[in-house]
C-alpha cells in the first residue's frame, strides 16, 4: 500500500533521515518506534507532505506522492493525527469534525464517518457544541482522532497518539486503534511508548538518529537483545 525507499530529509546540514526504506502492507498495523529525536515526525510529515525530502521515493498504491501537494495526498485517503493534536481551538468540537470531512470523498461519507465517531467516543457528541480548548487533554486526543475518521481515510497515520496522556486514557486510545483496525483501517503508529506499540503491531520498524536499525514482525522486534535492553527495560 505504502512503499518508502531510501528516503532522506535534512534541516539545513543536519539529516534527519538517512536512507529510511519501509513498507506498509494494507490492513496492517505498522509501527514506527525510538526515542525522541529519531526522525519519527520527520518522517510522518514528509510522507503527508509536510516537508520535501532531498532524495528518495514514496509511492501510496504506486502513485508518486512527492510530485503532491499535502491536500492532494489527503485526498488519495491519507488522514494524519499530528503530534500535539492541532486542534481549532476556537471551535465548536462539531466544526472541528466537520473540516476533517471537507474533500469530495469525505463530504459523500460525512454522516456515516459522523456516526462512526460518535460510536467511538461517546463524549464527543455530548460535547460537540462544546470549544475545543476547553476539553481535557484526552478529549482533545479523541477529537484529533475523530477529525482524521472524518477525512474516511484508508491509511491514517498516528503521530505520538499517547503523548502527555494518563495511562486510562492511553489504554482506551490503543484500543480504539484496534478498533479501526477491525473496520479494514490500515495504521501507521508512530509512538515513543514502545512495549504497548509492540502489542497491537503487525510489524515495526525502529528508528535511531535518522535510520532505520531493526525492523521485524512484534515478535522478532520484542525479542531483539537490543531492544529488549534499550527500549523495554528487560
């Protein structure tokens, strides 16, 4: 579904990325794991088309995504969680919702993609007249997921979807990724939470200093010396 090769991104002089290759087969959950700083972002941004790579290829069901604009490849069904959630905050969490839903193929499923949310997070649809800045942090999260649903994407990509969240408010958000899973959703995590990534992934890749250093099924991830050591505490 989603092919990376060789893919590198500089600030300036500084590489973020170094010749990072990965793929991401359809119906999969693929995590991107490492410590902060690794490129993670990076590499989230550049596939959505945030920032240009300086060489490299990534193709969305062979089409070249680096020719696209970001609202272009939103358009082809890539939906992005942003680290930070990047709400309206000035919204209602209605209108929040509805801009998720604003390309031609989201505004033909807006209703069913509305009701969708609301199934996953109750909460939202008793708030929904309700400003996005006055929610806590975990209903904030649960908006920027809902907002990404709306854009009825086939590939959504997490960015840190865990981050600065209580550990009942992380379990339920790894849960409802299982639950788009189950819709036929594929998942790109990207998460500094390693252990919990592993758990519900089909496959990882781990990032260090802009390079992909180990990739593998959870299994064989979870079970590198390495890993297990550095990333997992064992």
């Amino acid at each position: 579904m989603l092919n990376v090769n060789n893919l590198r991104v500089q600030y300036g002089a500084f590489a973020a990325l170094q010749d990072v290759s990965l793929s991401i087969t359809e119906g999969q959950i693929v995590s991107i794991v490492g410590a902060n700083g690794a490129g993670k972002t990076t590499l989230i941004n550049t596939i959505s088309g945030l920032l240009r790579p300086v060489s490299g290829e990534i193709t969305f069901e062979d089409k070249n995504l680096l020719h696209l604009e970001g609202h272009e490849i939103a358009a082809l069904g890539i939906a992005q969680v942003p680290e930070g959630r990047k709400l309206f905050t000035d919204m209602t969490v209605y209108e929040n919702l509805i801009m998720g839903g604003y390309s031609k193929h989201a505004k033909l499923n807006r209703e069913k993609s509305l009701e969708m949310v609301y199934e996953l997070f109750p909460i939202l649809k008793s708030r929904d007249k309700q400003l996005a800045r006055t929610l806590s942090g975990g209903e904030q999260q649960m908006l920027a997921i809902g907002r990404a649903v709306m854009m009825n994407p086939r590939l959504m990509m997490f960015d840190e979807p865990s981050l600065g969240l209580a550990p009942m408010i992380v379990q339920s958000i790894f849960n409802v990724i299982l639950r788009l899973k189950a819709t036929g959703m594929t998942i790109m995590l990207v998460e500094q939470n390693v252990r919990q990534s592993l758990q519900i992934s089909d496959y990882a890749y781990v990032l260090e200093t802009g390079r992909v250093v180990l990739h593998g099924t959870d299994q064989v991830v979870s079970s590198n010396d390495y890993m297990r050591k550095a990333y997992l505490g064992i």
